[in-house]
C-alpha cells in the first residue's frame, strides 16, 4: 500500500510540473539601453544588448511602420517577448515589442555597426524606398476619395489612446485623432470625457522605471486641446490619476488616455 501510495504522489507531482511548464509565461524583456544600429544591403537594422545578449527590435523604415525605431543619441525603453523566429542581424526576435525613445540625450548612445555578408536581410523592407504617405491628424489627401460614410452607432463610444514612456501624442496618432473627431461630429455629441494616466514599467531586473510626474496631467490636457482645435464644440471633462502597477508583462498598456464620446 506505501509503494503505491509513493507511486500516486510521483505520478501526482510529475503531473503538477507539466502543467507548470505548460503555463508558463512568455519570456519577458523590458529593459533600458542604449540602441544599435547595423548596416545592411537593404536597410538597416536596430538592436539592443541586454546581459550579454543582443536583440532584434526593429527595422529602419519610416513613421507608417507599426514599430518606430529608436534614435541614436538616446537611450530607448525595450518592452519585448522572446519569439521563436531565427535571428535578425544576429539578433534574437522580440516580438511583439514596444519601443519608447527617452527624451533626454544620451551622447554614449553613438554604436554604428558595419554591414557584413552574414547579416544581410534575405526579405524586403515593409515598404518601397521614398518620403513616407502619412499625413497630419485630420489632414485629408484631395488625391484620395472619402469612404462612404458609415451609419453611426448609438450610445456612448471609448477610445484608449497609448504612448511611448513619457511620450505625448505623436505622428501615429494622427489616424485614431480623426477616428474620435469624427465619431463626435457625426453622433452630434455633447461631451467628451478624458482621463490620461501616468504608469510605470517593471523591468527585468525588478526595477521600476516610472514616468514623470506631470505626464498624465499633459496627455489629458493636449488631447483635449486638439479636438477643440478640430472644430468640436462640446463640453471636455479632463482628468488624470496613476495607472494600476506594473506587472512587467502589460506595462505598455498602462500608458494610455481613455477618450469616451457621449
């Protein structure tokens, strides 16, 4: 009866350390750095070191990428997820990734790297070479015909607005800027609520990298300053307060303004 009873709690403990493995989470990266840049036969590639190890972020291309790449002379933010792709420029993949580009200028953050054969991009960059397409918020192309308006729902609507750390609105905005302006205008709403929060970042070595602590304050009132520069005539409820703490896997989400159109 002992040696089975030994045998159920073997089998029992096996068991509890597959489903352990099984749960674990995706290996997270956040750290602070300063970013590399390589040459290649295409575009150039940027990369992070990180306890020994270097990683891929992204590609240089322009503002319409999904990943903005960081800058030389500064420091960059790296919130990543260790993917299982082959390397990139020597590279290991983070992905999906979230970079913010700190303000302050770091003169150390100068690494160049020369092309060599053995890291040249065997795909082609995101999008043809030439000045980028985007446009301003609210700016409409005279070249481009308008959609056919869509019927407008009823009721109150939200939009969560994210940031880079530290960051205010920026080119990529200018699309969801144009989404809110124009569900208001066509729901003849009434009030626009904003609530802006200031967040923070576990990073991996157990710090906490946190944003300074006027942030939430300037994100709420910008916002509202450029939709009443749209036109809207509505009333604005501005608030800002502390995002919920890190965890070190979601923190980028916590960068945010919540814009609720009633």
């Amino acid at each position: 009866m002992n040696i089975e009873i030994r045998r159920s709690a073997v089998a029992f403990v096996a068991l509890c350390a597959t489903v352990s493995m099984s749960a674990a989470p995706p290996a997270h990266r956040n750290f602070v750095t300063c970013p590399i840049v390589r040459d290649t036969s295409t575009v150039p590639c940027w990369l992070a070191e990180y306890k020994g190890e270097t990683y891929f972020l992204t590609l240089q291309t322009d503002v319409s990428a999904p990943v903005n790449p960081p800058q030389l002379g500064h420091q960059v933010l790296v919130e990543g997820v260790v993917s299982d792709e082959p390397r990139v420029c020597g590279g290991v993949v983070l992905k999906p990734v979230t970079l913010s580009v700190l303000p302050e200028l770091d003169s150390s953050c100068s690494t160049m790297l020369p092309a060599e054969d053995r890291y040249n991009l065997t795909f082609e960059a995101p999008r043809p070479p030439g000045p980028s397409k985007g446009r301003l918020a609210f700016a409409q192309d005279p070249a481009t015909p308008r959609p056919a308006p869509a019927a407008v729902e009823p009721g109150p609507r939200t939009f969560v607005v994210q940031y880079d750390f530290d960051g205010l609105i920026a080119f990529r905005h200018g699309g969801q800027l144009s989404q809110i302006h124009d569900f208001a205008r066509k729901s003849q709403a009434k009030r626009i609520e904003i609530t802006a929060y200031r967040a923070a970042s576990l990073l991996s070595d157990d710090k906490v990298f946190t944003e300074r602590e006027d942030i939430g304050q300037r994100r709420a009132e910008q916002l509202a300053s450029v939709l009443k520069d749209s036109g809207l005539s509505v009333t604005f409820d501005v608030k800002w307060r502390d995002a919920a703490k890190p965890d070190g896997v979601n923190d980028a989400a916590l960068r945010r303004a919540d814009v609720t159109v009633r």
